[in-house]
C-alpha cells in the first residue's frame, strides 16, 4: 500500500529521532512498571515466604520466666474442642541470653535462644536455612540478618551467657524473625540482637532447663475458626494452670510490618513514577508534535491536489503511531530491566526465602496505555490544525510556523545590542515563543523527575547527618547503656559504669516514655523525654530555636513534634505522664510544660526536660540511662564489653550505630531513587537532545541561508547553540522550581504516612542544581555539537531551494 | 559585446560565452554538472564555457529545468562541477575546500533567493545588517539603513518578514545582498513570485548596481524581463545556446511591459 511505503520512507529517514522518542517513552513507561510492581512483589513475596516456611496462625506463649514440662502444651492443644482444626503444632523453648561473637571484631548482644524441632514433617515456623546446614544436636543456626550486619562468617563459634560455645552450621531466619524489634523497641534492631535456632534439647541444656517449654506455635486448617480456636486455647491453658497469653499470626511484628508497609511505600512509589511518566510522556508529546508540524504544508499540497483529509492525515499520524509501537515495545524491554533491578534491591533488604518478582502487566499496560495515546494525540493535534485550514494557509505554511504571534511583533522595536548573529537566538525565541516555551516544559519536565528525585535523596541525606551530627556531637563514641530499671543516681550499678576500666566518665539520666497531647486535634504523640543536668552534662541538645531550660516546667521538643502538635516556641503543653508513686507502681499524670526550645534533632519522637523536672515524675534523684564515655584509648566496644555482664544493665548501644541505622534503614529508600534517578537522568538527556535536534532540523533553512552568506560552520553552530542555552535556561528554572515543588510536596506527604517519626525538610543540594544544570543547559548545549557533521554536510543548493 | 545572437533551439550546438569578454570576474570552462539520481545520471550543465567583467547586467533565461539555478549555484560557490574549472573574482572555487569557498562567498558574492530566505525571527534591518556583519563590515547598522533606503524601504525598518509583502521582502533580501558590499550579486528568479510593478522596482535597483560597476547576473525565465539586461545567455537543457544582446535590442526598463 503507497501510503504505508511512504510512512516506511519517513520512518527511515527519521529513525533516529523516531526511536529516541520511542525511548523516552519508554524509559517513562518501565519505571512506572517497575515502580509499580513493587507493592505487588512484596505482598507476593511476603504471602509465598511465610507459608513456605509454615508461619503459626496461633502461638501461646507463657509468660515471661515461666516454664512448664515438655509435651503439657501439646497435650493441652490437644484437649480443645476444636482440635481438628489444628494442622501441625510445635513446642519450643524460647528465652533471652547474650551472645559474644568472638574473634578480633568481638562484640556482645543481647542475644535469643529458640529450642526447636529441626527436620520436623509437619513444621510450625521453620526456619529458612540460607547459608550452611541444619544444626545437629549441640549446633545452632545464626540468624541471618544479624551475621550479616556484624559481618560474620556462615559458620563459626559463639559464645553464650554461661559462657559456652556453640558451633553454628548455618545462617537462617524463621518466619517470625523476618523483621525484628530492637532491644528498646527501636526499628534499628538489625545487627542488636542475636538469634539463634537450636534444637530443643541443646537449648535446655545451654540453658540449663532439661525437659522443659515455654512456646507453643500452630497451624490451623484452611477452614478453622481460628477466633474460636484461639479462645479454647487461652481458657485450656488458664484451666491447666498456665498463665499463657495466645496470640495471632497478624499479631507477630513481622507480619506487621512486612504487610503494613507497603501500600504507604506503595503510594509515594506511585507519585513518583507518575512524575517520571509525566515528564516522559509531556516531552514525547512536544517532540511528536513538532516533528509532525514539519509535515504541514505538504498536507496543504495534498489538499489543495484533492486529496481527501483523511487520507491525507494518515502519513503524519503513522508517525505517531510508530513512536508508539516502537516505545510500548521498548518500554517493555526498560520495564523489565528496571523491574529486575528493583526486583534485586527489594531481594537484597527483605531477607525473605521466596521472591516472587513476576512481570507485572497490568502495571505496565496502565504506563504502555499512556505512551500509545500520547504520541498518536501529539501527531493528531497538529495534522488536525493543518487539515482545518484552507489549502493555501497550509501551503503557505512556512510563513504560519515563522509567523510572530501578534503579542511579539511589537518587539521589532525593540533594539538589540550585538551584532545580527549575537541577536538572531533570541529573536528566534522570540519568533515563536509559544513553541519556545513547549520546548523548555518539555526538558523542564525531564529536570523536574532529575530534580524530584535527587532532590528528596538530598533531603533524606542532609536530613540523616543532622540526625548524625546532633547524636554524634560531643563524642560519637559515648555509649547509651540503658539500665533495667529506675535505681539512684549513687547507686553501686551506676558507680560501677563510672568505674569500669574503659569508661573514663559517665552521665547519668532519665528516659521516660510520655505523650504530648496535641492542641486542637486528636493526634497526640508519644515522646521519649530525657532528663538532662543542661549544666553538667557532656552531651546536651543543640537548640535551633529558643536556647533556655529554664528550671523544671519547659521542654525542648523536635521540629516535628512541634509542628504536629500545633506548637510554637513559647506556647504550653500538656504532657501526660508517669507518676512513681512508691518503689514499685506508677500513675498517669498531666502537666503543662513550656515549649522552651526546639532542638536539632529532626528525629520526632526526641524531647528534653531539664533534670530539676524528675521530681514531677517522682523520681528524684532516680536515672535510668548512663551514656558511659569511654577513655581515650578504649573504644565503644570495649565499654560494651566491661559492662555488659553488670547487673542492672539491660542494653547498651554506641550512639555512633544508632546513626549507621538509620542510614540502613534510608538505604532501603536510597537505592529505589538511585535507580530511578539513573533512568530519569537518560530521560532527561535523551530529551534535551532530542528538542535540539528538532530544533536544528527546523532552522535548516536559515542554517543554509547564513552558510550561503559565506559563514563558517562554527558561526553557525555558534547561533543553534546560544539559541539552545536560551531554551536550556527557562527549562532548567522550570525544572528546578517545579522538581523543589515537587519534592516538596512528596516531603509533606511522607510527613503523614510513610515515615511520621522524621521531620525531613526540603534541601536541593548544589550538586543537584549542577546535575540539572548540565542536563538542561549543557548537555541542550553541546547536543548541536553532535550536529556538527550534518551542518557541514549539508546540501546548500538543495535546502535553499525548496520552496516554503 | 558580440554582434548578433545564434538561433536558439533543441539540440543546437553549445556557445561559448567567454568570447569577447575578459572573465576578470567569472570565468568558466568547460563546466559540467552531473547529478545522480538513483540510477539515471542527469546532466544538470553541459560544459559551460562563460567570461562575466564587472559592471555587467547579465540576464541568464532558459525553460525551466535547463541548469539555471545551477549555473548560479557553480558561480556562486555553493557547488562545485563534476568536471571544468570555475574561477570567480580570481580565486578558483572548482577544487577548493569547503572552508575556502564559503570564504569566498563571504567577500566576493551574495545571493539573492527567489523564495527570499530571510530571517523570520528578524526585522527588516536586522536581515539587512546580517548581510553586512557577515561581509564583516564595519558599521553594520549604517550601512544595513543605507541599503534598505536604497531599495525604497526606509520606513519599514522595524517589521518582521511576516509583516511585509512579498516585493518588500524581495527588496529586504536585496538590500541584505548589498549590504554585504560583495562584487558579484547573484538573483534567482527575483521577479518571480512578484507582481509588475514591484518587479520593475527591483530590477531598477538591480540595474543601477551594474551602472555601478558590480557584476549582476540574474536569472529569470521571462524574456521581457532579459531585455532590460546588457547581455542575455540562453540555456537549453544544461549548454549555453546563445549570448549576446536582447532580440531586439536593449531595452528601458520604463518601456517594460509583461
Ligand atoms: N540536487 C539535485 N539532484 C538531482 N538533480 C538535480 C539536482 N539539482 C538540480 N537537478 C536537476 O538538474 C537540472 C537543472 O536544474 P536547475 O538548475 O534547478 O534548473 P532551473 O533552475 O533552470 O529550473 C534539472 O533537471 C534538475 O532536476
Ligand atoms: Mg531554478
């Protein structure tokens, strides 16, 4: 078919351009399907790895420091109503030690024993064996994730608390221990606590309680009621005399968090991507159209010959349509490499057996559905423009597409310095500034996703070493040893921190739990206040606002705090809190405090009071945390190991591993935008090159004209470059302005859902403004220097000639 | 200026037009131009011979296809010649580099288009001090004036192509060729698109560039037009079939009428 030859012609003789805005689209497409796979794969995922692994449906644990003779769990689970319901039950043993790894890089952890059955037919949360072998009797198992932060091998020797070893044959993970809580309920528990799967009897050896359990852990038939099954169980334990508490599957951390995560993350994922296929498909829009425009007198030539419009549009319109098969189907190529590689990242953070990562089409056809629309519209707009006129206006076309709106004749007044060439940029601007401006949204689109997403990288960064420099300023070495209770401030164990041989001086505290009732809405949030002596102590907050702890009724509050609760430096707040009424009971109570001070750190849960406020806690003289600081030739380690058996001491963590957390924890976001800020920044080149080359496509003329006139090609290349720079500059302002919005907004909505706890404030670090800058000025620039040989090679006669 | 003309016609033998001229501004010989069109070779000249001196009008007519424009093109060192030697204004721009001949055309031609080729994005003046800053002349803007009150259009100096008629813009393009100051000025088909009398107003300023002394070739495909010329060349698919002066006799350009 002649028309289908034709287009096949066009298409050859501008694949380039064809396929480099294919590629726009379909790098705009593949991190749509990429990012917005990933809520499927998790769910998949987490669905596949917990019942692999058998996850209990039920689990009855007795509580903590009871014990009861091996097989009266089994029997009492056997002895409920509902006993069908049960498909495979387990007993285990399960009780808190300490482990100490060993070797030069040594340190000591709070540690957790599981007495299990190994091997077992019907397992109830097995354990996942990723490195080595299953432990025989007198082996255990390393949980995975803590060998993998303290940088273990994957066998080796640990020692527990009554200081004997164990061989462990491999590194593994049960369902339950898919995600962990820290020692102080922080989520920065990886690498603080470790676990460790033994075979039941090794484990009431090591613990020197032969024949005992504390932990039973069921599956449940498909069609079990488990309500009811889980109310038979917490009344049969109650009538054997068991103080057990039963809880669910749903109620296990892991399960929580694996699940609860994810459409939070889901939704910041998806603006993101929706930026990405935004700017892809805004910019794909602007190429199609102008190379269509470039068609439009030849449209007029067919209709003044007669031509039928509708055959007459078909040419312009395959081009459109070509853009759009070539990008959905390279989209779906990028789509699959983006995928993989998000695919590997969340393989790499979710420490999870099975990985069902599988191409998600609905996703991709949503973004596929984009990029077919929107070249096919881009080159209907401007056939359909053409079409509407009469012939001769189309003909005429060259003057229709040189023509000035009348908004800019009036600048021929305008009188501007330089010579012609140094003018002809602007005034090419000028000419058509609607078309400029096109241009520059469409690179600025690009700059937008560059900057939307190195600019909330910027902001998590800069956000992170805040939170490292407040925590890290007076000695990133001190050590938080947070003790097991409330003891005086002169007490033996606090004196015997001060006194251990690696601790050259100690601070003691408080740390108590409160809530801050929020001024006029329901959203009251919990605080972790410390007591400070804001006179005595080493370590003291750094105050970004308000500078006085003035006596026993002001707080220093986070940013954050302050924000969501409403307050302002100066305003009162109601903080309820405990009360110790004697020795062993504690009451709520409310006070006022003044909010005195904002502090620097942007972690919200953080506030501070001075220490004279300890007596409206009744606890006067009390300290519960000693940040132990550690001689000039003792490391944070060492102090750990003095102290860790002492009694009284519940957990120490050097403050410098707090922050490396944190930096783990953002690391899971990180690499998602490092990712995606790898494709955008080819986006955004591929885009700037592109606007330029259309742009050199459609001055050919004028380029021929200057040549004809006897000016070297670099004069020339001199006028497309400058001209270039103009567009570059708006586009990269746009980008910027609207990427710093963008961010922006992306921070606010992070700020409600998916991470609460962290004022993150906007930042767009210079070496993103210089990244934008050189995707949207230089590389928009240099693009036309690519150019050059086509400049040079071009047939003067034959493009003087044509007739517009 | 040789007497009488040869009788035109298809198949008549080739002239050679360097005959009674000295060629201190154009010199041809034997130049041919060949185009390769998928598997058919055109021959767009035909080994032209032809000598043009300064202060010359020359007319160059012929049906159209028959080489004109790529005579003008050779002359103008926009292209070379598959075979023959093409000098102009002393240099010769057949075996010259790329660099060379638009150097070349930087000092010693300028062209004036016959769909005019100005600068859309700028005005009148601004065209026209193009043609003079690319000349590398100084004090562009005086003479760009200059120029464009020359050819009737000191009023419109501030109007954007898109504002002007097409004999305006011809006349801008004119100006933008004089204002370069370069010897040799080369017209397309200048008339072409233009109506009668706009067409003699420019072939007045044309004219008076020759009495100046410049050498003026100007191609056209209308005979009455080519009377007005010292000296007409007529081309027959790609040869020079005759030159000499109008049939007829030189004529007024007051006494046009077409
Ligand atoms: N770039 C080219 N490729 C192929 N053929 C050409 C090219 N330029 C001109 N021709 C052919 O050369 C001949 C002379 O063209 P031209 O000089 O434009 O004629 P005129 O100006 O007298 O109308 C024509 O047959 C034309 O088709
Ligand atoms: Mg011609």
């Amino acid at each position: 078919m002649f028309w289908l030859r034709w287009s096949w012609r066009d298409l050859r003789s501008r694949w380039v351009a064809v396929v480099a805005i294919a590629l726009v689209l379909a790098i705009g497409t593949g991190v749509y399907a990429g990012l917005g796979s990933t809520a499927t794969w998790r769910r998949q995922s987490n669905d596949a790895s917990f019942s692999a692994l058998s996850m209990h449906d039920l689990r009855v644990s007795l509580s903590p420091g009871t014990f009861t003779e091996q097989d009266t769990l089994l029997d009492a689970a056997a002895a409920i109503a509902s006993a069908d319901s049960i498909d495979a039950v387990a007993e285990r043993l399960v009780t808190d030690n300490q482990v100490d790894t060993g070797g030069a890089d040594s340190v000591l952890v709070p540690a957790r024993l599981v007495g299990m059955t190994f091997g077992s037919e019907r397992p109830v949360d097995e354990v996942w064996i990723r490195d080595g072998t299953e432990p025989a009797q007198e082996e255990a198992v390393l949980e995975a994730k803590f060998a993998d932060d303290r940088g273990l091998p994957g066998t080796g020797v640990v020692t527990v608390a009554s200081g004997r070893s164990i061989t462990y044959s491999g590194l593994g993970v049960a369902p339950e221990d898919f995600f962990y809580e820290g020692p102080e309920g922080s989520i920065f528990a990886e690498g603080e606590l470790a676990i460790l799967y033994v075979p039941l009897a090794t484990a009431q050896d090591l613990v020197d309680r032969p024949g005992t359990v504390n932990d039973l852990v069921l599956t449940l038939e498909p069609d079990a009621d488990r309500d009811v099954v889980q109310a038979q169980l917490a009344s049969q334990m109650a009538d054997a005399g068991l103080s057990a508490t039963v809880s669910t599957r749903e109620d296990a951390d892991a399960v929580r968090v694996l699940y609860e995560d994810i459409d939070n993350d889901q939704r910041f994922w998806n603006a993101l991507s929706a930026l990405v296929l935004g700017a892809a498909a805004l910019a794909a829009f602007n190429l199609v159209t102008r190379i269509v425009e470039a068609q439009r007198r030849e449209l007029g030539i067919g209709m003044a010959l007669g031509v039928p419009r509708r055959q007459l549009a078909i040419r312009p319109l395959l081009v459109g349509l070509q853009v759009a098969v070539i990008g959905t189907i390279a989209g779906l190529g990028i789509g699959v490499l983006v995928g993989n590689a998000f695919a590997d990242l969340l393989e790499s953070f979710l420490p999870l057996p099975i990985h069902r990562t599988p191409f998600q089409f609905g996703v991709f056809a949503q973004a596929a559905a984009l990029g077919l629309v929107v070249p096919v519209a881009a080159s209907a707009v401007p056939v359909w423009r053409a079409l509407r006129v009469e012939p001769i206006e189309a003909i005429r076309t060259g003057h229709l597409t040189a023509k000035t709106s009348r908004l800019t004749d009036w600048t021929g007044r305008v009188t501007l310095p330089g010579s012609t060439m140094n003018q002809m940029p602007l005034r090419n601007v000028m000419r058509n500034l609607r078309r400029a401006f096109l241009t520059a949204v469409g690179v600025g689109a690009a700059i937008t996703a560059l900057v939307g997403v190195l600019g909330m990288l910027d902001s998590f960064q800069r956000t992170l070493d805040q939170a490292a420099d407040e925590f890290n300023k007076s000695d990133p070495d001190r050590v938080v040893v947070q003790l097991d209770t409330f003891h005086p401030a002169d007490s033996s164990i606090v004196t015997a921190i001060g006194d251990a041989p690696s601790v050259a001086h100690i601070d003691a505290g408080l740390r108590l739990p409160v809530t801050a009732l929020a001024v006029d809405s329901d959203d009251d949030l919990d605080l972790l206040v410390e007591l400070i002596d804001f006179d005595r102590a080493a370590w003291t907050p750094t105050f970004a606002q308000g500078d006085e702890v003035a006596g026993e009724n002001t707080i220093v509050l986070a940013r954050k705090a302050a924000d969501d609760l409403g307050l302002q430096v100066g305003d009162v707040v109601a903080v309820r809190h405990p009360v110790r009424v004697d020795a062993e009971r504690f009451v709520l109570s409310e006070t006022d405090h003044l909010v005195s001070g904002i502090h620097a750190n942007p972690i919200r849960t953080f506030a501070f009071l001075d220490v004279a406020a300890a007596d409206r806690f009744g606890l006067e003289g009390a300290v519960n945390v000693v940040q132990a600081y550690p001689a000039s030739d003792a490391s944070a380690a060492d102090v750990q190991r003095s102290i860790f058996g002492l009694d009284g001491v519940a957990s120490s963590q050097p403050i410098a591993r707090v922050t490396q957390a944190i930096d783990q924890a953002l690391d899971r976001f990180l690499s998602f935008f490092v990712v995606t800020a790898a494709a955008v920044l080819a986006l955004a080149l591929l885009i700037s090159f592109n606007a330029t080359r259309i742009t050199v496509e459609e001055r050919q003329r004028e380029h021929a004209t200057m040549q004809a006139f006897g000016l070297p090609v670099r004069t020339v290349l001199a006028v497309v470059v400058k001209e270039s720079v103009l567009v570059g500059v708006a586009a990269t302002a746009i980008g910027v302005g609207a990427g710093a919005i963008f961010v922006q907004w992306m921070l606010a909505s992070l700020a409600t859902t998916t991470l609460p706890d962290v004022g993150i404030g906007l930042y767009v670090a210079p070496s993103t403004i210089a990244i934008a800058v050189i995707v949207g000025i230089v590389a928009v620039a240099t693009a036309p220097l690519f150019l050059i040989g086509r400049l040079r090679r071009m047939n003067l006669p034959d493009t003087l000639r044509v007739m517009e | 200026m040789p007497e009488g003309e040869q009788a035109a016609g298809p198949g008549a033998a080739s002239v050679d037009a360097r005959v009674g001229h000295a060629g201190t501004r154009i010199d041809l010989d034997a130049v041919t131009k060949q185009y390769q069109v998928g598997a058919v070779e055109v021959t767009a000249l035909d080994g032209i011979n032809l000598h043009v001196d300064e202060a010359a009008f020359v007319a160059i007519v012929g049906p159209s296809g028959c080489g004109k424009t790529t005579l003008l093109n050779m002359i103008g060192a926009l292209d070379v010649p598959t075979s023959g030697t093409v000098r102009v204004a002393g240099v010769e721009s057949s075996g010259a580099s790329r660099r060379d001949r638009a150097a070349l055309r930087r000092h010693a031609v300028s062209f004036i288009f016959q769909t005019f080729n100005l600068f859309p994005g700028l005005t009148a003046l601004e065209n026209v001090r193009f043609g003079a800053d690319a000349a590398q002349r100084a004090d562009s803007s005086a003479l760009a004036e200059a120029a464009l009150a020359q050819v009737g259009l000191a009023e419109r100096l501030h109007h954007f192509p898109h504002q002007l008629s097409g004999g305006e813009q011809q006349r801008v393009a004119i100006a933008r060729a004089l204002a370069t100051g370069n010897p040799i000025l080369l017209a397309d088909e200048p008339t072409g698109e233009l109506d009668f009398r706009t067409g003699i107003q420019i072939l007045r300023v044309l004219e008076e560039q020759a009495r100046s002394g410049m050498t003026v070739l100007v191609v056209t495909h209308n005979r009455e037009i080519a009377r007005v010329a010292d000296r007409v060349i007529e081309l027959s698919s790609g040869r020079i079939v005759s030159d000499g002066a109008p049939v007829g006799g030189k004529a007024e350009i007051d006494d046009l009428q077409w």
